[in-house]
C-alpha cells in the first residue's frame, strides 16, 4: 500500500502536485503589455506603445548589502567607500524620479521582495538612474501608450490606463483584442509569502492586435481645424462634426469641440474626452425635413410637381401658431426644401399621416441606436405616434420635438445621397494579428432599404437647390464644386423652465459632394452660438471650408467656376413652438408673478399639477392628456372671483375633431 501510494504521488500525479508546490512558492509580478497599435485608413500611426523603464526596490536584497557594506567597513576602516543609507537612497530617488523622499524611504523599508516605486519613467530620468548605482534599485522594461499625432482624433481614439485597461473611445471598446498578455515578473517566496532569492523576468508576453480605422488622418484634422475655428468665431458653447462616405458606412472624420490630448488625459475635463457625435442628442431642427419630404415622395403622397400653399407666413395648427420667417405664397416641393418653409413642411405632414411617417422615421434609424463600434451611442428620442398630438406632428416635420445623434443624421442622410440604403456606420476598418499577419476586414454592410432610387435621386436634385444663391444654404457653395445640403436651426430646451429657450439654438448643415458623384456627406453642428444663430449663417461656411480642402486632398477634378457667396443668404425661420417640448423635458419651471396666468397649452395633467406647487394657483383640471383650453387666456390678471380652469384632451379625441 505505501508503494502504491508513493508511485501515485511521485510518478502518476507527480505533475499536478509540482504546479501546485510552484504556485506556493512563486509570486508573480504582471507588467505591462504591449499593446497592438492603432492605425489610420492609410497606415499612419495614431496610437502605439513604446519600451520605457520601470522602477521597482528589493527592500531585503537592499538590507542585506547594507550589511554586507557596514562589515566591509568595518573590516577596512580606511576604505573611500560611500556608506549607503536609506536616507541616502531616498533623497538621490527622490531627485532623480521627482518623488517625495518620505514616500521613497516609507517602501524600502518594508519587509518585502518587491515593491514599484515608478513606472514607466522618462528617458532622461532613465538615464540618470543609470549614472548612479544604488543598492537594491532596479529596473524593468513596459511599456507605455503614445499618440503621435496628439490631440488628432483624441475622443475616437480614448486613451488607456496605467494598468494596460482601455478607458474610453476605440481603446475601450477593442481592449480585448488590443490589450495583449502581459509579462510578468517571478519571485520566490517563503512559507509566509515572502520574498527570497531573486526575481526574473520569465514570460514575455503576447503583443495585442493592430487596428486600421476608416479615419483618414488628413481629413479628421480639416474637420476638427474648421470646427475649432468655427466654434471660437460664434462663441458657441460646443460643436460636432462628422464626414461619412455614404456608399459604406465608413466614418472619414469625426470631431467634437472642445477636445483634448489622450497623451495628458489626466488634465483633461470629462466634457472634453465626450465624443458628442456618437454621445450627445439634440433636437435637429429643419435638416429633420429632408426626411419629412423623402418619406412623403416616396409613399406618392406628393409629387416634385405639387404646390403647397404656404400662405402669408403663420399657420394654425392644434391650437398654436407656427410661422416661416416671411410670406412664401405657393411654393413647389422643392421650394419648400429649398426655402426651409415650416408651414409648407406641416401641411406635407398632414397630409402624409403621423403613423405612416413615425414607420419612416424608424426606417432611417431614428429611435435606435445606429450599432457603431464605439461605446456610449445615443438613441434619440421618437415616441410613438399613439402619443402625438396634431402640433406634435407639425413639430416633428420639421425637426422640433425628436431628437437624434449627429452620427444618426448623417447616417440617415447618406441613406438618400447614396440611392435610398441605410448603412451600418462603422469606425474598425481591419483587425491584424501581427504575429502571424492575418487580418479581418469589416466590409459594409446594408440595414435595409429606405427609399426608392428615384425618390433618392429627387431629394438629391432639391437638396442641390438648397444651395443656390437665394437658398437658405448659399454659403454653403465650394468653388469648383457643384454641392448639396439642408440648413437646420433648432431651438433648445432651457433646463431651468422646462420650455424651450428664447436664445439658445443649434446650428447645423448637413450636406454632400461633389453633388452628381457623392464621396461624402458631412454634418456640422454648433451649440448655442452668439448672435444670428442661423445654420446658414453659421454652419454652411464651415461645410464649405471643409469640403473644398477634402476635395484638393482626395483629389477631385473640379467641374465648374463657383464662387461662394459672401452675401447673406435666405434663412430659415427660427422655430419658436410656444409650449413644454413634447419630447424632451417633463418639468415646468417656477412661475414669476403668480398673479398672471401663465400658458398651459399642451402641459400635461403632472405638470400642471407642478406649476400649481410652484405658482400657488389653484387650477382646476378637466380630462385627461394634454390642455387644448385654459381660462383665464394666458397673460391676463387673475382676479380672486374668476375661476381657474384648463381642459385637457388626448391625441385621440383631437384627432377625431
């Protein structure tokens, strides 16, 4: 039996039992990978990993030279040896690594085998560490993520952690793949897992995948140098942009203001590292028209030869009044792109439907995320349409009470550029393993088909139209260029009242070039600018700009002499939707003067509810959905003997009036 039992364990299980013994009596140390570099569409660098030096302490390995140095000493009194101290060490690390000394001298001396006391150390503190020679100090080789472009593409690309973790951006979401396996240090230790002998580095590990990004380099810093620009000029509070080819999916270029240099993340702000092309959502304004009329040609509800009556520039609709900036008479369907007419857009809509146009609206992506390979996407908001009201329809035509990506509009509208298909947007272009040079490509991909062709290649020839020298997007012209587009100016939401706000808009222009053979659709928006916040006005130069140097680069021939026109041109009229966003905020702000009655039109039971705590009135509210009627009329003096009432309705009972 006890030889049985021993061959058992020496020879049968032999084996297990050594992993098991050398897992007790080894601790391993990880270091850092190398990570697989990231690279642009063309091969250029924008994130790599370089070899930098590490600094740890053998605070045991040091006392034992301390005492082998003092009995030396002792031995040969008359020896030049320079005694070593731990205030010695600490004090030359200190200098050396820019560290408190305190800190320094705290590590080595503890009982321990291994302890860091910097990582991933500069050059030149390398080379200074290397003229000294101090007792138990060592170094080891990581490694260290460097972006050589800097700030280019800093929010597309994140940035990745000390300990080799991808935080944000592609570096998050690919870290599986990038990241590697890392090396790692082996150091024997003792019954009580202490450290004895000596450590050595005994794996060397395996190098992460490469990416390749649909990114074009020269194209992402014409983007974000145009935006910079464009952002300082109006004082706006923000800005996006981004360039899509709309027969793939592919994103050239995609920028945000303000940014930041994933080299120096940590002196970054949070607001800085946010890609609010892919993050943030925003009420899109009249660009949201395009697919208002792309949605109506394409049922037959119109034709490009209909006449809207957009009459003498103010509408009712639902109780409210929606204006264009001017009296437009009878206008074309073009005309009504074209000139950006509100009430054109309203009378389209009513005429299409809301169920068949919120079926539309799905169709082109709205109210989901796009599935972009990136982190943190927006889906928008669309609610259904058992929950509009007729001005909730009118609004949504054009742009006001929805809200969508930059990423969603510009993918939408490649969908009409390119001949009516929605494609996958798409950041990874190839994954390479560098080991063995095997690559995975990522093609494009197809959602679905939205529109016709023909209906594409009408909306095309409007959007062109946009772009002429009495359209709202004049200054969108590119010399050289035949170019098309839609202006958008929305109002946003005040979070202070709930309402939306008198003076903060955002501004946009979403176009393509060139206009016969489109190689791409841009989109830039700029939140809350100064002044004329108009996106004509603001956003179509920068359109413009961008488009005539990504044409000189991509080397387009020119097909005719324009001129872009510095006169001022048509502009849309500012949407100004006089009730709570049907979409965006439920709250109601604190009433100023609660002797006046406010306006509760298209308020909701609970926030009426609300705007009683906060005004002290007492309302009376009669039915259920949203008030169609108040008394008294908004603005009039509230008298103690008058009653205060409002009466709601649901889209239901509206519609069947």
């Amino acid at each position: 039996m006890l030889l049985g039992r021993a061959f058992y364990l020496q020879v049968w299980t032999a084996e297990q039992w050594q992993k098991r013994a050398s897992s007790q009596h080894t601790k391993t140390i990880s270091l850092t990978p190398q990570r697989g570099a990231i690279y642009d569409r063309n091969g250029e660098p924008l994130a790599i990993s370089l070899e930098a030096d590490s600094v740890y302490v053998n605070p045991t390995e040091t006392t034992k030279l301390f005492k082998e140095q003092r009995q030396r000493l002792a031995e040969n009194p008359d020896s030049d040896e320079t005694p070593y101290s731990y205030d010695v060490i600490a004090k030359k690390l200190a200098e050396i690594l820019a560290l408190k000394p305190a800190v320094i001298r705290g590590k080595l001396e503890r009982d321990k085998k291994f302890i860091w006391i910097k990582r991933r150390i500069s050059a030149r503190e390398s080379q200074l560490l290397d003229e000294v020679s101090l007792p138990g100090i060592h170094t080891i080789k990581e490694h260290v993520r460097s972006y050589p472009q800097g700030r280019v593409a800093g929010q597309v690309l994140g940035f990745s952690g000390t300990d080799n973790e991808g935080l944000e951006g592609i570096e998050r979401r690919y870290n599986g793949l990038v990241a590697g396996d890392g090396s790692y240090l082996t150091v024997q230790a003792d019954g009580g897992r202490r450290g004895i002998g000596s450590g050595q580095q005994v794996f060397k590990g395996r190098q992460g995948k490469d990416l390749y990004l649909t990114i074009d380099t020269q194209l992402q810093f014409i983007v974000e140098k145009e935006l910079q620009a464009a952002v300082k000029e109006a004082n706006a509070r923000a800005g996006s942009a981004i360039m899509m080819d709309p027969h793939s999916g592919e994103i050239l270029a995609m920028s945000s203001v303000p940014d930041y240099d994933p080299n120096h993340f940590r002196h970054s702000r949070p607001a800085a590292r946010r890609n609010r092309v892919v993050c943030d959502t925003f009420e899109p304004g009249s660009t949201f028209k395009l697919f208002l009329l792309a949605s109506a040609l394409d049922t037959g509800t119109i034709s490009t030869k209909d006449v809207i009556d957009c009459g003498p520039g103010a509408y009712r609709v639902g109780g409210k009044v929606i204006h264009d900036h001017r009296a437009m008479g009878h206008l074309t369907v073009s005309d009504v792109l074209k000139y950006s007419s509100n009430i054109g857009c309203a009378k389209i809509a009513q005429r299409l439907g809301k169920e068949t146009f919120y079926d539309y609206l799905r169709s082109f992506g709205f109210g989901e995320r796009t599935g972009i390979d990136f982190d943190g996407e927006g889906s928008g908001i669309l609610r259904s349409p058992q929950r509009w009201f007729e001005i909730d329809l009118a609004a949504i035509s054009f742009g006001q009470g929805v809200t969508a990506t930059a990423l969603q509009l510009v993918t939408a509208a490649s969908a009409i550029v390119n001949g009516g298909e929605l494609m996958h947007p798409y950041l990874v272009r190839r994954i390479r393993d560098a080991r063995n040079d095997i690559s995975e490509e990522q093609k494009p991909t197809v959602v679905r088909r939205v529109i016709g062709r023909d209906v594409a290649l009408a909306m095309r020839n409007m959007m062109i139209t946009v772009t002429d020298s009495d359209g709202t997007g004049s200054r969108a012209q590119v010399p050289g260029f035949e170019v098309g587009g839609k202006t958008g100016t929305a109002q946003k939401v005040d979070p202070v009242t709930g309402t939306y706000s008198v003076d903060k808009r955002v501004s946009s222009f979403i176009g393509f070039a060139p206009a016969r053979n489109p190689q791409i659709v841009v989109l830039v928006a700029l939140d809350e600018p100064e002044g004329k916040a108009y996106g004509g006005l603001l956003a179509a130069p920068v359109f413009s700009r961008i488009v005539e140097q990504s044409m000189q680069y991509l080397h387009v021939p020119a097909t005719r002499s324009v001129v872009a026109k510095e006169d001022a041109p048509q502009v849309e009229a500012p949407i100004e939707i006089p009730h709570v966003p049907v979409l965006v905020s439920e709250q109601v702000g604190r009433v100023v003067g609660a002797r006046v009655m406010p306006d509760c039109r298209g308020l909701t039971a609970r926030q009426i509810l609300e705007l009683m705590e906060n005004s002290g009135l007492n309302i009376k509210i009669i039915g259920e959905g949203r008030v169609v009627k108040q008394s008294p009329r908004p603005g009039s003096a509230i008298s103690a003997k008058v009653a205060i009432w409002v009466r709601l309705q649901s889209p239901e009972q509206e519609g069947n009036q």
